[in-house]
C-alpha cells in the first residue's frame, strides 16, 4: 500500500506560503485545501525519479476561496468576491437534520447531518456524526 499512497503534512506557515507563492506566481487564488493538496504533489514528486517526477498531476480544488477569506485575502493582498451563488446560500437559513442507523431510510454511514452552508460547524460532541454539505431539506418525520 506504501507504493501506492503518498501521505503528507503541512504546517499552517507553509500553507499560507503556498497560498501566496501560487498567487506571486501563477496570478491564481487558492484556498487552504488546495495548498495542502499542491504542497502533496510537490512532495510525492520529490520522491519521484525520471518521468514520473515530471508527468502531470492533478490537485482537485475543494472550496472556493473566499469561503476561507480571512485566511487568504490578506495572503494574496485584495479583497476576494464571493461568486454569487456562494452569496447567495449564505444569506439562506442553515438547516441541520439528524438521522441515525438503525433507521430503515437512513444512509449506510451511520448517523449523518444535513447541514447546508457550514462544514466548519461540526458539533464535536456528536462522536462518530459525518457531516454532509447539501442543498437537502430535512425530510418530515
């Protein structure tokens, strides 16, 4: 499995390094997610030799920048607009809906939370809840 995956680990200084550098760079925002995954390229193919430490890779953007605004406007020195269809969910009321297991409709991953705008609001309380970003509605009991 080692061959096969490549793990890393980056400190909220590279990150934001990252952040900056990419945007000094390449004229490109991008938010923290984004940075740790370019920062996992870079490192998996400094471990590469030949062909492979110079074949395309490929980082899958996460969440928008300005969801993360306060982190990264002031790395990239402007202020970042928020496309409108991000305005516009936040300006909506955050709906969460549990659901547990051992309910006949409830999804396999045990108990689960709709919660449509704010990932980063995970009741740490509930051990074991995935959270799910969704446009759902809770379903009526």
């Amino acid at each position: 499995m080692r061959r096969q995956i490549h793990g890393s680990a980056w400190t909220d200084s590279e990150t934001a390094e990252c952040i900056r550098g990419t945007w000094t760079r390449h004229g490109v925002v991008i938010d923290p997610h984004t940075a740790v995954g370019l920062l996992g390229l870079r490192a998996f193919r400094e471990h590469q030799s030949g062909a492979a430490a110079e074949s395309p890779g490929v980082v899958l953007s996460t969440a928008h920048p300005a969801k993360f605004a306060e982190t990264v406007e002031p790395l990239v020195e402007h202020e970042i607009p928020l496309p409108p269809a991000l305005a516009h969910r936040l300006k909506e009321e955050r709906q969460s809906h549990p659901t547990h297991s051992d309910r006949a409709d409830s999804a396999p991953l045990g108990p689960v939370h709709v919660q449509p705008h704010a990932l980063h609001e995970v009741d740490k309380s509930r051990i074991g809840s995935r959270w799910i970003e969704s446009p759902v509605k809770p379903h009526p009991e």
